[in-house]
C-alpha cells in the first residue's frame, strides 16, 4: 500500500472516529426557543366561532370576503355558497401553523419574504383576517418558504416567522366558490328524457338498480342502438357536474326553445336542465325536485347502503335553494354529453 493512500485512509478513521465522539456527547444543533409555538394561540379550539374571513391586498384593498350564516359559507363578492372544504381547510391550517425558525424584526426587510403591511401599494403580502372570535386575528401571508411551509407574521408584531403548513390562500373570489352544481353518481340515475333544440326528444331509462346500461325505448323501425352502452354517457353526465362560470340568470338570448334534460334517479332525485349556446360558450339553469312515487317504486335493495327518502328531499331541496336565479357555464364536452342527439346514439 503507497504511502498517500495509508494517509487517506489514516485520515478517514479520524473523521469516523470524531463523528463518533460528537454524537455520544448529545451534541445537538441549536434549535430556534420559539420552534414548534403556535403562531397563533387558541385559535385551533375557537374554529367553530369563525364568522367571516377577509382576505387584503395591496393598496388595502379587499379581494375576497367568506362569511358564515347558520353554518353555510358564501362568498360575498358573488353572493354564492362558498367552498366550504377549502374554508375549512385554510382555517384548520391556521390553526395548525407552528414556528419553525424566527426571521427578521427589521421593517426593511419585510419585502424580501412577502410580509409587508398591506396598505403600500405595490404590497406582495395577503392579509387574513378572522372576525367572530374574542379577539380577531390577521396574518400577513407572505412567500411559500422551503420544506412545506410559508412565510407569515402577526398583523402588529414586527417579528417575522418561517411557519409550517402551508398555507392555500387564492385571492380571486372565483376560486373560492363551490364549483359542483350536481353530483349525481351514475348508479343513482334510473332515467333521463332529452330534448334537444333540433332534432328529435329521446328517453333513457334503466328497468332496474341492478341494470348496467341504458335502453332506448321507441327507437325508429329498423334503427338500433350503436352499442350495448350507447346512451351511458348521457345518463352518467351529472356525476360531479361542475362550472367554470356562475352568472345571474338573465332573459333567454338567441333561439327561443332551450335544450332540456330531465334526470331522474332511483331514490326519488330529479333534476332537470336547461340549456343553450351563446358564440362557444355552453350555458345552463338548474333546478331539482323530490318525487315519492318514484322512490316508492325502487326501494333498496336489502342489505345495500341508499339514501332514505328524508335526506333525498333535502338534497333536492339544497339543489334547488342553491341554483335559484342562476345560470352555469360549463365545458363544451359536458353539455354535450347531457344535450347529446339521438342520432348519434344509433347505428349508421
């Protein structure tokens, strides 16, 4: 063995040897004292309490308001039911935010981290303000920090924190709104009746719960489905139906006759939908209703989970209070599916 590689080797055994000692001494790094300190204390059991949030950007200007009435948020720039989960989620977050490293106390410097007092104009930070609690309480939200977490401080305190979670906080009123207009799972749907705005009105229906495809009654002579499956498509077009815009319903634009779609499900759930072109966009209105009969003549299946008829109506009622006096614009491909022509259903 060369002397240069013995020295190497001499050399790394030091090393190993050192390491060693240094960790049986419990040498530890220094961690910052306030580590893992709420960085907002008690807000975690007071959650329920939360009446409003506010979100603040720069200039001091209001960019989004979620308030809280008998339990049901909304967003207050849309006058419509807010993303209760995402509300939920951002609360819990704050609850949950914790300390991770102490950053700078110099006003200076705020800029660099996003967590300068909002009223500059050119402000990069978001202000959260909680109202309904004891106390209320705002966060400066700044840059998304390393390692899942973000860069905040208290509303009137100069220390600036690394914190952890992260923090999901858009500023535009439109991503806080509850996008799904139905969600009507595909096992549910026993029938759906179709009138487009040209061309012939065609039925749908499922004799039983258990049936995996639709059929087509009252089929011209001699005209046969394309496939086993032809119209599942339409049927299944409910399942997590979301918009992409919400609008004020206003008076009917262009044609006259809108295209009209009537769902209707096993345990009683009917909803029924309008809808019409206006240039590329596809627009809809909502409604739904609880029919009895229908749910009496399809009850459960033994021993298989289904919804009793009390809490059906309530989702028909919910449906119907939430859609009243509004119109959705959705993606071409939904629309489709639901307003789809009976033609294109049939074998050529």
């Amino acid at each position: 063995m060369s002397a240069k590689r013995l020295w190497v080797l001499l050399a790394l055994a030091i090393a190993v040897a050192g390491g060693a000692y240094w960790l049986s001494t419990g040498t530890t790094l220094k961690r910052d004292p306030d580590y893992g300190a709420r960085v907002l204390p008690g807000l975690a059991a007071a959650l329920d309490a939360v009446s409003s949030v506010r979100l603040v950007g720069a200039g001091g200007q209001t960019l989004v308001t979620l308030t809280r009435d008998a339990g049901h948020w909304r967003v207050a720039e849309a006058g419509y039911p807010a993303d209760a989960a995402r509300v939920r989620r951002l609360l819990v977050a704050l609850g949950d935010l914790h300390v991770v490293e102490a950053k700078t106390e110099d006003p200076a410097r705020y800029a660099a981290l996003a967590v300068e007092d909002v009223e500059a104009p050119g402000a990069q930070s978001l202000r959260v303000e909680l109202r309904g609690l004891a106390e209320p309480l705002a966060l400066l939200v700044g840059h998304a920090a390393a390692g899942q977490g973000a860069y905040v401080r208290v509303a009137g305190q100069r220390q600036a924190l690394e914190a952890r979670p992260s923090l999901d906080v858009p500023r535009a009123p439109h991503d806080w709104l509850a996008r799904t207009i139905v969600d009507l799972a595909p096992p549910r749907v026993q029938s759906l009746e179709v009138e487009p705005g040209d061309g012939p009105a065609w039925r749908a229906v499922r004799a039983t719960r258990e049936a995996a495809h639709f059929d087509v009654p009252g089929l011209p002579k001699g005209r046969e489905l394309a496939s086993l499956g032809a119209a599942d498509a339409a049927g299944n077009a409910l399942a997590t139906l979301e918009f992409d815009e919400v609008r004020k319903a206003g008076a009917p634009a262009g044609r006259a006759r809108p295209e009209r779609a009537v769902v209707r499900a096993f345990d009683g759930l009917v909803v029924t939908l309008e809808g019409r072109a206006e240039g590329e966009a596809r627009w809809l209105t909502v409604t739904a209703s609880f029919d009895a009969a229908l749910a009496a003549r399809f009850p459960p299946v033994a021993g298989q989970a289904a919804p009793g008829a009390e809490q059906v109506e309530r989702e028909a009622e919910r449906i119907a209070a939430t859609t009243a006096g509004w119109e959705y614009r959705v993606s071409a491909y939904r629309y489709d599916a639901i307003f789809r022509k009976r033609d294109s259903l049939l074998r050529h």
